[in-house]
RNA sequence: GCCCCCAUCGUCUAGCGGCCUAGGACGCCACCCUUUCAAGGUGGAGAUCAGGGGUUCGAAUCCCCUUGGGGGCACCA
C-alpha cells in the first residue's frame, strides 16, 4: 500500500467555518496516523467569492490548531503552486483535451436561456438539469460570445462510486446532467479543478463533508475520462446544529476564530471535534493531540451526521484547562487581563492564577472571573449581595470585628487566617458559613469566588483592611 | 418535485448474531466533601435499540418496506 496522500481544499471565501476544519483535522489525523502527507490546497477559482484576508484566515486557524502541513501554499512543496489560480493553464489545456477527445463541448447557452429551461423543468415536474442544447452543435470558441466547456456524462446506465464509510453507493446516470467544467471568465469549476489537482498532486484519499456525495458520480467520471485512478473517496458525517440542520452562523459561533476568542484551548478543541464521528473505544473521550495522531482510523468513522454539542465542547475546555501547568495558564491569561488596563505582576499572576483554574471553562472568562485581584469591588454589590441570614446591624458588627482580626493577624498566611477566624466565629457565636459569607462579599464583592482565606493571602492585609473599612462604611 | 445518505439514552457514542435484563461520556438530579462557587467522589433518572415485516435455534446487530431526519440538484464550492 502507498503512502497516504490527503488533502484539505478550503475556498477562500471568508472565515474559516467550524465543520469545514472538523474535515481538516480527519485529513490531518489520518495523514498523522498512517505516516502520509497532509496537503493544503486553496481553491479560489470563485472570483465573486473571494474575501480579502479568507486566504490567511484559514491557514492561520490551521496553525492555530496545530495542524502542520507537510505541502501548501505556506511551506510549499514538491507538487506546487498550491493555489488554484496559479494553475490556471492546467485547467484549460485539460478541458481542451477532453473536447478533443470528445468527453467535453463547448457551450454557449445564456443564463437567461438556462434559468428559463430550469423554470419550464420544474413546472413541467421534472428535476431541473441541462437540457444537452448544445451537446452535438460542434461548437468552437468564438470571440465575443461567452461559452462555457461542458462535460458529457452519459444518459443511460448506473453509476456506482465507492465510499470508505458508506460502500458503494449507485446513481442512475441519466439523471445527471452535463456540468460545467470552464466557466465563461476562463476558471474551472470545482468538479474539474478538484479532480485535475487531486490526480495532479497524487492524492489517495479524498476526505471531505458528506455534502459532496452526490457530486462524486461526476467526479468518477471524469476521473474515468481522463484515464486516471480513482482516489478512494470518504465522505465525513455532517455536522449539524441542535436543530438538526447543518451547523451555519445562525446557530451561534462557527468559525474558527470565534471559537479562538472565546477563549477554548486549541486541543480541547480537536479532542472535542474528534469525537464528533469518530471514537477510540467508545469509553475513552478526553484522547491527547498525541493520543489522536496515533489511533485515529478510518474504519471508526460513523456514517451518521452529529450534533454539536456546546455543552460537551465546553467540558471538554474545562478539563484541558485544568490539565494545564498554572505557569502556562498564566501565560495565556496574561494578555487578556492586561487588555482590561489592568497591570499585570507576574508573580502576583502566578498566585491568582491556581485559585481560579478549576473554576474557568473559557480563557475569556478570565478577566470577569479575576476581576477582584486588580478591582475594588463596588460599594452596592457588596451591600446587594451580603447573606441574608444575617441581619445588617449583626453583619456590620461581624465584618468590624473582622476588620479587628485582620489588623491583629500575626501570620498573614490562609491556615492561620482560617483559625483566627474560625475562632471569631466561635466569639460572636455566628456559624462560619455567613461570617465567611459576609467577608467574602466585602472583599471580593461577589458570592462565588475562590477559597476565602486563599483569596485573602494573595490580596495582602493591606488590601483586605481597606476593602474591610470599605464595605463597613457602604453599610451605613 | 427528483436523487442520495442516515436512524442505539436530550447530545456524542460503544455494540460489527448469542458476552445486552444495551456499556461509557456530556448534560440533568441526589448525596458526600466543603466557608461560597467550582473541582473531585458516589449513586440515580434517562434508549421497549424509529415502526413493521422477514432470515435465523437466536437479532440493536443481516435483508425488505414504511416513517422520520439530513444532504444535494448553479458558469458556488
């Protein structure tokens, strides 16, 4: 067997979408598994579509990712350019050896003409498709009058493509229509760039969303007319959104960059699209980047479309965070707190940082989540959000004799703040719960926050006694 | 409308004829731990394997039909 060649064939034509990375990393994992080549081709044949910037978008989610490419645009290769546009001349003198051969026409019929014949197909209740018009006029191209190369598929018979997940599937033939293969402004289509790169750069195996199924007839053949071999054909589960249809925007983030934001680690990331039609065992589900490369296979692709699940993603996120070194962690959190203007000590950082690790599903998170470490929390939050338990004029006096134990600590360290006010408690005779409670708001101005007395260690007597003062002065 | 694909807990999935009174994970609920929130631990609810026919001694697993869902029908990819 051949060493595997895959492909990921994105169009610039805007940010990088969710779904269509998810049929990156299959390539790249399958490339990385069996010891083949992970190949980028852009596709930018579309000129209407083109969006400035798409192009680097995509190969920079990619490096994002951490999905190396062994041949593409950015580091070349032995089977370049890697651009569709740059192989313009392949294109045509492949389309004109197909009119020559007699596989291929030329064709002239106007977009007004075919949007009526589609119109008159569907009223008359039939499936819209080209009416052959101009398959025996013998046509050659002209100055002046647009045409289009179409190619000849044939009108009767059954086709049948073989698909690594799904077998063999079977088209009637006649049901397929001659499809462009050279538009009009010079470009080719998909379908003959598509086939004439893959063959080109010695593809093996093409992976792609299983929305591509029904062209693969056409594809195969082509592939038969120009006399090449078939690459084996996997076509990858859709992803869907949790309505069920096709993930797009309206489903919320879906691309890439979104998701980078956010603030999700790029291998929670591909641990979480991994499992999105594939699994190790079916008990394993958090599989390292390494772990992936090494198992992923082909034959533990399902054939059935799968729904992402945000909830599942941000578990996944949460696991990979705290599977972090603290020192990373700070490391990634560092810009996002100083983006709030914030000053940002490395060795205060480094003491905040585990206090809030286990509690972040998203970096962004972060700055909200931390917010107290560099804040002074604001005097009605704390007021709105005092326990209840206790009645004001019983909770100013518990949060004075607080600010009395905070001055007189002797050891500024969380276990001998934890008994010195564990002893308070047992003096004003209040349950730890809302005394705790009550100081937490006072200086964190929150309810949920990180260990009290961890919290305050890292804030400093200093911080502690003013916000302390502050709190008792909002109480009236 | 036509063509194609798919079908196990809400979701991702394990299962490739007997090991299944269907396993794991997310989510959910309860309890434990506990100063709050998390994290962690334990337990629970949750799928008559879409429905109906076959095949077989035996079917979630094989075949057919129905139903449901999805995808595709451009000089877009």
């Amino acid at each position: 067997m051949t060493t595997p060649r895959v492909r990921y064939a994105p169009s610039p034509t805007g940010e990088p979408h969710i779904g269509n990375i998810r049929s990156a990393l299959f390539n790249w994992l399958y490339a990385r598994a069996t010891g083949g080549s992970f190949i980028v081709r852009i596709e930018d044949t579309d000129q209407n579509r083109l969006v400035p910037g798409a192009f680097d978008a995509i190969l920079d989610a990619l490096d994002w990712l951490g999905l190396d490419q062994d041949e593409g645009p950015r580091v070349g290769g032995a089977y370049g350019p890697y651009v569709q546009s740059e192989r313009l001349n392949l294109y045509t003198e492949r389309a004109a050896w197909l009119v020559a051969q007699g596989h291929a026409y030329y064709c002239d019929c106007t977009s007004e003409r075919l949007d009526a014949m589609r119109k008159a197909q569907q009223e008359a209740g039939r499936s819209p498709g080209y009416d052959r018009h101009c398959r025996e006029r013998g046509l050659a191209p002209t100055d002046g009058t647009p045409t289009v190369v179409r190619f000849k598929m044939p009108t009767e018979g059954t086709i049948t493509v073989r698909d690594r997940i799904r077998g063999e599937v079977s088209f009637e033939a006649g049901l397929l229509d001659d499809f462009v293969l050279l538009k009009s402004d010079g470009f080719p289509t998909y379908h003959l760039a598509n086939v004439v790169d893959d063959h080109a750069m010695a593809i093996t195996h093409v992976m792609r969303a299983e929305e591509w199924l029904p062209s693969a007839p056409r594809h195969q053949q082509l592939y038969q007319a120009f006399g090449y071999d078939m690459p084996e054909l996997v076509h990858l589960p859709i992803i869907l959104g949790p309505d069920r249809s096709k993930l797009s925007k309206r489903h919320g983030a879906t691309s890439v960059r979104q998701f980078q934001e956010e603030g999700y680690l790029p291998d929670a990331m591909l641990n979480f699209l991994a499992m999105l039609g594939w699994s190790l065992d079916g008990e394993t589900d958090v599989l390292s980047r390494e772990d992936l490369q090494r198992h992923f296979s082909l034959e533990r692709v399902v054939a059935s479309p799968a729904v992402f699940d945000h909830a599942k993603l941000d578990w996944y996120n949460g696991t990979y965070i705290r599977a972090l070194t603290p020192g990373a962690l700070a490391l990634q959190l560092a810009p996002l707190l100083e983006g709030q203007g914030w000053r940002v000590d490395p060795a205060y950082l480094a003491r905040i940082v585990p206090l809030e690790q286990e509690r972040l599903k998203k970096l962004s998170e972060a700055p909200e989540a931390l917010a107290f470490f560099f804040n002074e929390p604001h005097p009605e939050a704390i007021v709105q959000s005092l326990p209840k338990g206790l009645d004001a004029a019983t909770t100013k006096h518990a949060l004075e004799a607080a600010l009395h134990t905070a001055e007189h600590a002797e050891d500024w360290e969380p276990q001998a703040l934890e008994a010195a006010y564990r002893g308070l408690a047992e003096g004003l005779d209040i349950k730890t719960g809302p005394l705790f409670g009550a100081v937490r708001v006072a200086v964190t101005g929150r309810t949920a926050a990180p260990p009290l007395f961890d919290t305050l260690a890292v804030l400093g007597r200093e911080r502690v006694l003013a916000r302390l003062r502050a709190a008792i002065g909002a109480l009236g």
